[in-house]
C-alpha cells in the first residue's frame, strides 16, 4: 500500500474518532471521505502493480527481490 493512501486512511479515522468524540458531523463526516479516499489511492497502486506484473512477465523480466 501507498504511504500516501496509508497517511489518508489514519487521518481519516483520526478525524471520525474527533468528530464523534465532539458530535461534530462535519468532522465525522471529512474522516469518512478520508479513509475512502485512501483506499481509493490504495486500490489504484495495486493496479498498477499488477499491471507492472502481468507487463513484467510478459516481457520475461523478473523482480527478484
């Protein structure tokens, strides 16, 4: 996963724990948005992965890591 889909998906929560902490639903409601917005970001690098993969084997080349 990203680290940029990670930070989004931590902020988010973060910011949904706050909002219901203080009843503020606009708070609760950006933490929300956040996290799927991370996951979004999360679910496009594991496509480009894959594509990296199936380009990779295609190719012949190998990550040997």
């Amino acid at each position: 996963m990203g680290e940029n889909s990670a930070m989004d998906k931590i902020k988010g929560k973060a910011k949904e724990a706050v909002g219901n902490a203080t009843g503020n639903e606009r708070m609760k409601s950006e933490g929300k948005t956040d996290q799927a917005k991370g996951k979004a970001k999360g679910a496009v690098d594991d496509l480009k992965d894959r594509a990296d993969g199936v380009k990779d084997s295609l190719s012949g080349e190998r990550d040997e890591s």
